[in-house]
C-alpha cells in the first residue's frame, strides 16, 4: 500500500528527476529549473541545495543499496569539498556561480548545519573519513564563530562578522536568531552523532534540545514560536506549521539517536501535543495549510510542509498509537498524489499550490531551496518505518 506507493514515487520520480539535474561540465548540479520547465545551465548554484542533494543521495544508498546512488552522492560530495568550503576563512559559501566559484560569500549557521548534515551521511553511506573530517571541521566553525551568551547568531560575511539574517528572516521581519536554525542544527549534529558518537557534539545536541524545549516550545499554545531577537525575546506573531510538524519527528530523533531515556520521555510528550495541535487547526481538506501570521491563515499547500506532514503524522501515530494519525498522515500522501506531484514529462513536484488546487506558476521546480530533501526524506522515512496502511 503506502509504502510501496512512496518507493515508487521515489525510485520512479524524484530519483531520475534529480539525476537528469547533474552538470558533468563544471560540477555539482544544475542549479534552477523555471516553473515552464526551462532548464538554466548557467544559473547560480545554491549550497544549501547541494548539501541537500548530498544528504539526499547517501541516504537514499544507505536505504535502497544501490550502487549508482553512491556514484550520485560521490558527484555531490566532490563540488562540496573542491568548491563550497572556505578553506581559509571556515564555513562555507552561501552560492556558487554556475562554474563553482563563489557567487555570494556570506556564512550561515542554517547553511553550515545542512553542509555537516550532508557530509555527516555521506561517511555513513561511503566510509570516507575524509568526509567525516570536513564535517568536524564545520562544527568546529559553528562552536567557534556562531556562539554568543544566549545561543547561536546566524548570518555573517566571510571574515564572521554579523550581518542582517535576510536569508532566514520573512513577513516584512528581521530576526536575529530563528527557530529554524536551531531546528536544523539538531538535525545535523544527531547526523554527526550517528556517524562516530562523539560526546561533545552529544553535549551540543543537548543544547540545542534544550533551547527548542524551554525557549523555542509554548506550552499554553503546544507551539513553536519562530522569530527572536538576539536575547530570544519574541519577534512578530507567527505560527509555522510546517515547521512544527517536522521539529515533532527530527526532535524525537535526536533524543533516540542520543540514546538519553528522560529527554526521548520529555520530548515525546511535548512532541504528541504539537502533532495533535497541528492536526487539529492547521489540517484542511486533507492537506495542510501554510502559517499563521497574526490573524491571518496561510492556505498556501506548499510541497516541503506537506511531505513534514506525513512523516510527522507517522511519528505520532507510533508513539502514541492513535489511528487518527495514520488517517491525517494518508489524507495529505493522497493529496501529494493527486495536487503536489507535477504530472508533466521532465519535472518533478511543484512548489506551491493554491488552496483552489492550481499551482504557483511564478515559483521554481528547482532552485536554491527547491530540493529533494524534504520529498525524497519522506519517501524514505515511510520505507525505513515500515508502517504501511
């Protein structure tokens, strides 16, 4: 049923997709394809995209074994390492030019979180140690330059003095510090725990936990907020549910890659009240809607909240067993099916969709943050959790 529908789409979709993408002329992969399909051979080339690209490869070999897959992520890996890091000033770059060299030299935390992330799962998937190295460097870089007494800072230039955070900040809002940076470096640092266990990123997971737990989570609402100042006071009025839907399983992750017993019983808990939050305000005609943004709904169905959406439902249905769940979690899949996965020969999915079902044509099929990590990561969580309905 579901799960073999998702290996389908996976194997038969998202993967060939993204293997038509592959610039064995300068490296990496082509970095933008237009709404109309037109395909931009000279467009810039995201890090963030290809860190993505990497992740997505070297986990989809480590779920699939197929040997062709770790040639794919051997492809990514190779930009990565020879172009995207800043040998001499640490982190790495936020955009190539389409030949590999720097287009835009700003460093963010969120795009050095998804650089360790990607090369954290590579060494899993290849055994290359030197992958593993890069990926130490990089949160060596973070633990070094980001900190201040609150938590991580965010956006700097090249030589780490701060900038504004326009990358990660929206709605007309400037934020210092996000809840997605922090969300993101959870994922990445349980990735690099996973690769070796390393105690001291464990001790930075930890943190991170902490924040997202006693600063970031409201319990009057079972929400996240999402906007801070640099002392974590509150920036703007905003709900993301996808956001929460994916911080529900990548934090229970954390917590079972660390193996702690009382932070997996807290986060279970707190984690089963956001899902049954979300479930209940933010699920609409089988799909979920965007955000909130003081009184104002977002109906928006955008590609990434809604493969969260499934794998989020998923997580709780089995922490919690309620059948709920698994309903919610197949009502957004069928809604994939039927609205979200592009029909036309040569794309892949759409970006965004209307809440009359027609798709926002002004918005990419591929692009610096169109990608095939939160779809691709989908398929695989429904295939590596073997729950089937």
């Amino acid at each position: 049923m579901m799960i073999e529908e998702v290996k389908q789409e996976l194997t038969q979709h998202i993967i060939p997709f993204w293997n038509g993408l592959r610039d064995d002329e300068n490296g990496g992969f082509y970095g933008f394809k237009s709404f109309d399909l037109t395909l931009d051979k000279k467009a810039d080339k995201g890090v963030i995209l290809h860190s993505r690209i990497l992740w997505f490869y070297s986990k989809a070999y480590l779920t699939l074994k197929d040997d062709s897959l770790l040639d794919y992520a051997a492809h990514a890996y190779r930009f990565i390492k020879d172009n995207c890091i800043d040998y001499e000033q640490g982190g790495v770059y936020w955009m190539m030019d389409y030949k590999g060299q720097p287009a835009d030299t700003m460093k963010h935390t969120y795009n050095i979180a998804f650089a360790i992330y990607a090369l954290s799962c590579y060494y899993r998937a290849s055994g290359d140690k030197e992958a593993l190295s890069l990926a130490y460097r990089l949160f060596e870089d973070i633990e070094k330059n980001t900190l201040d007494e609150y938590g991580y800072r965010e956006a700097f230039d090249r030589q780490w003095n701060l900038v504004d955070n326009e990358a990660l900040s929206e709605n007309g809002l400037k934020a210092d510090k996000t809840m997605n940076a922090i969300l993101h470096l959870i994922e990445a640092y349980t990735e690099l725990y996973l690769a070796d266990g390393n105690e001291k990123v464990a001790d930075r997971l930890k943190f991170q936990l902490g924040q997202m737990r006693d600063i970031v989570y409201t319990p009057e609402t079972n929400a996240l907020k999402v906007f801070f100042d640099t002392a974590f006071g509150l920036v703007g009025d905003i709900h993301s549910f996808g956001h929460d839907i994916e911080a529900t399983w990548l934090m229970d992750r954390a917590c079972d890659v660390l193996g702690d017993e009382e932070l997996k019983k807290q986060f279970a808990e707190m984690d089963l009240k956001i899902s049954h939050n979300i479930q209940a305000i933010a699920l609409e005609d089988g799909a979920l809607n965007n955000e909130r943004e003081n009184d104002k709904i977002d109906k928006t169905r955008v590609w990434w909240v809604q493969a969260e959406a499934v794998v989020g439902f998923i997580n709780a249905y089995q922490h919690c067993g309620e059948e709920e769940f698994l309903r919610s979690a197949r009502s957004v899949w069928e809604y994939i099916k039927s609205d979200i996965i592009d029909k036309r020969e040569g794309s892949e999915w759409y970006s965004e969709v209307a809440f009359d079902h027609k798709p926002h044509d002004y918005k990419e099929i591929v692009g610096p943050w169109k990608c095939p990590y939160h779809n691709g990561r989908m398929c695989m969580e429904v295939i590596d959790r073997g729950v089937d309905f």
